[in-house]
C-alpha cells in the first residue's frame, strides 16, 4: 500500500506542491512569454487571457492533471497587471494556487527594452486519505507532516529585448515545505530570436532551469508561423523527451494542442506520455476608451489654451489701437481748439465784420485772363483772415480774389497762363496738405 501512495505523493511533491518548479507550466512559453517570467506582463498592450488543460502519464500513472488560467494586461505606460488560477491532481494529492503579478517596462531606445517584474503565488495542497484503500493512521506518508499545505511563492524576473532578441532571466524560487525543507528553483532563463521575411517567423529558443532537488532541465526548440495564424514548434528536452505544439488563430482566439512524449531519466526511464490543450483569446486593448477620452481632453485642453492665447493677443492688439485712437483723437481735438480759438479772436476783431469789396476795389488782385491755383474759399473777409494767420507759416503767400457771380472769396497761390503749369502746382498744393485744391479759369 506505501508503494501505491508513495509514487503519487513523489509526482505530487515534483509536479504538484511547487507549481514553478515544473517544465509543463511553460508548455505553450513561445506562444506567450507570462508563462516564462513575470516580466513579460509588461510586454502586449493588449488584455490577453491564457486556458490550459494539462494531463501527464508517467509509468501508467496519471499526473499533473488540471487546469491554468492566466490573465494580463497594461493599465498605462510601461505598466502591466496580471493574475493566474491554477488547480491540478496527481493521485491522491490535489494543489489549487492564486497569483497576482505585476510588472513595468522601460524603453532604453528605439529597439531596446527592459521589463522587471514580480508574481506572487498562494498554494493550497490537500491529501485525499479516503481514496486510498486500507490506509493506517500511523503512516507518516499520509497522516505525517509531509508537506506544507498552504504556502507562498515570490517570484521576480527581467526581459531584455532588442530587436528580435528575448531574454528573460529569473531569479531564485523558494517554497517553503513542511518544517525546514524547502522546494526550489535556484534560477532559469530564456533566448529566443525571430527571423522575420515577408509573412514567415522562424524562431530558435532555449530554455533551462536549475531545480535543488531534480538538478539541470533545458528544452531547445525550433517556432515557426505565419500570418500570425498557423504556428507549430517542435523541442527536444535534456529528458530525451520530444514536445510538439500547434496553434492555430482566428480572429481573436487561438486554439492549440501539444504532445510530448519519451524516456525521462528523473523519472527511472519511465515512459512520459502528455497532452496539453491551450486556447487563448485576445481581449484587445480594453483602456482604449479611457485613453482615447484622455487623449481627447488633453487635444481640447490644448485647443481652449491656444484660444485663450489669441483671444488675449487680439485683446492686447485692440488695447494698443485704441490708446493710439485716442491719442490721435486728443491731438486732433486739440488742433480743432486751436483753430477756434483763433477764429473766436478773429471774429471779436471790427476788420472780421467789413462787408467785402467788389472785384474791381480788392487792391491785391488784377483779375486777368488765365489759370487760378485755388486751395479755399469763404464767404467772408474775417473767414479769409483766420485762413490767412494759420497757414502763414507755410511759407505761401496767398492772394484773395472776389467772385461776384458766385460771392465768394477765393485764396489762390498764383496764376498761369499755361494749364500744365497750373495743374503742377495744383499737384504740388496737394501734396503739401492742400488735398481740396482745385484749379479755376478767368477769359
């Protein structure tokens, strides 16, 4: 009967009570990197969710028969988040484990990053004693202190990529048994590089693991796909066990199957016989919403502050044209007080109430035939006086000339019996501020 329970319990405390310390979990490993290291959370944008179903012979003796479900993805930038159920049967013992992880990616160029991250893992182990038949209270392998029943596995790792190259390297595994004994996995690591051409992957990739209590284990292996839809791998283990994979995609799930099959020298030459079922489905990037709806806000944040920016220079613009409106207006204001009050005086003046003369009795003018360069006229003398005192700065000096069929005072600078020269002076006038003269002709 101790031989009948012991092979089980064996297989149980190598496949069972450390779940990390055991090659099967990484089966589909090229398929998704999560199940090599807890660094490769950090990896795909995308929520990825991982089902398998394992189920292993060894000398007859079903093992390691279960399921793993594994769920990951990014919450931001260089951040991933993950968890993983695990339950399986060996026998008569049984292991259920929990598991969250957690991992950040840098980006060291272009092409290189590196990824760091931890897991952390809650077993639970139980001993089904009513199975076994004729079983003795006294039996340490069954009623004994054999194995820890809940334990806790850390576990932390790192992924270098660059290019097409992977390596991941993880760092010592203890979990803790019953008493001092502890099961653990002093180290392991992955290499992978993919040559791509056109639609093909072909990947060689190595595997190894030093276990305490089982030694060395590597597995090299040939991946190749296409399209991202056809993918099969084929390993060769340090067991002389030979592993074959397939997967096939549609959509967003991915369905695949492996076999291995072979001698296994840890196990004293038993035949190996095991199957894997593996489906897995891409839940796409499910922060899209919220990033776009970030992505949004800070485009309509920008666009508020650029129009706030302009707004605010069309308002210091408006505030410069109107200080320069109004300094032109006070200046004008200013000029037209000026003239008033000039003609104001004028007007208190006696000369400014002569009634005007006729043409024949104006002593400055002897209306001759020709061409007249005019730039005013008035109605009365005192008017042509107030015109004559402000413009007697420019320089000109102006001549009057009454028009007794109109009865107007016209101010002339002078007379041309040629309209060429009348209209170069006229052209002159009103460059020089004149901008209302005109020219009249006397036969």
């Amino acid at each position: 009967m101790k031989y009948k329970v012991l092979l089980p319990l064996l297989l149980l405390l190598v496949n069972s009570t450390g779940q990390a310390q055991t090659v099967q979990d990484y089966f589909f490993k090229s398929w998704d990197l999560s199940y090599v290291t807890p660094a490769a959370v950090a990896y795909d944008t995308s929520m990825v969710g991982n089902l398998t179903y394992s189920q292993d012979m060894v000398g007859g003796v079903q093992t390691n028969v279960g399921g793993q479900l594994q769920l990951h993805t990014n919450v931001g930038t260089g951040h991933g988040v993950g968890i993983n159920i695990q339950s399986s049967r060996s026998g008569i013992l049984s292991g259920n484990s929990v598991g969250a992880n957690y991992a950040y990616r840098i980006r060291l160029s272009e092409n290189q990053s590196l990824s760091a991250g931890v897991k952390f893992i809650y077993f639970k182990n139980s001993l089904n004693r009513a199975s076994v038949e004729h079983s003795n209270v006294d039996d340490p392998m069954l009623y004994g202190d054999l194995f820890q029943q809940n334990s806790i596995l850390v576990s932390t790792g790192f992924l270098y990529e660059w290019k097409q190259l992977r390596l991941a390297i993880n760092a010592p595994e203890t979990l803790p048994l019953e008493g001092t004994r502890y099961a653990r996995r002093n180290y392991s690591m992955y290499m992978g590089y993919s040559f791509v051409k056109n639609d093909w992957q072909v990947r060689p990739n190595f595997y190894f693991e030093n276990l305490e209590a089982l030694g060395n284990w590597y597995e090299t292996g040939l991946y190749a796909s296409y399209k991202d839809r056809l993918a099969m791998e084929v390993g060769f283990t340090s067991e002389n066990a030979l592993r074959a994979k397939a997967t096939v995609a549609y959509n967003s799930f991915t369905v695949g199957y492996g076999y291995n099959a072979g001698k296994t020298a840890k196990e004293g030459y038993e035949n190996q016989m095991g199957h894997r079922l593996y489906v897995g489905y891409n839940f796409g990037d499910v922060f899209a919403k919220s990033k776009r709806r970030k992505a949004q806000e800070l485009e309509e944040r920008e666009q508020l502050e650029m129009i706030l920016k302009e707004k605010t220079q069309l308002l210091d613009n408006y505030k410069d044209l109107l200080k320069q409106t109004e300094d032109k207006l006070e200046q004008t204001q200013k000029t037209h007080t000026d003239t008033l009050q000039a003609l104001l005086k004028l007007r208190k003046e006696p000369a400014t109430t002569v009634e005007p003369p006729m043409l024949d009795e104006t002593p400055s003018v002897s209306a001759s035939a020709g061409y007249y360069v005019a730039i005013a006229s008035f109605d009365t003398m005192w008017r042509v006086n107030a015109f004559m005192q402000q413009y007697d700065t420019l320089g000109l000096s102006p001549k009057v000339m009454y028009i007794s069929e109109i009865k107007k005072y016209r101010v002339y600078v002078d007379s041309f019996t040629r309209l060429r020269e009348a209209l170069k002076t006229r052209n002159h006038m009103r460059k020089a501020g004149f901008r209302d003269s005109w020219i009249f002709e006397i036969k």
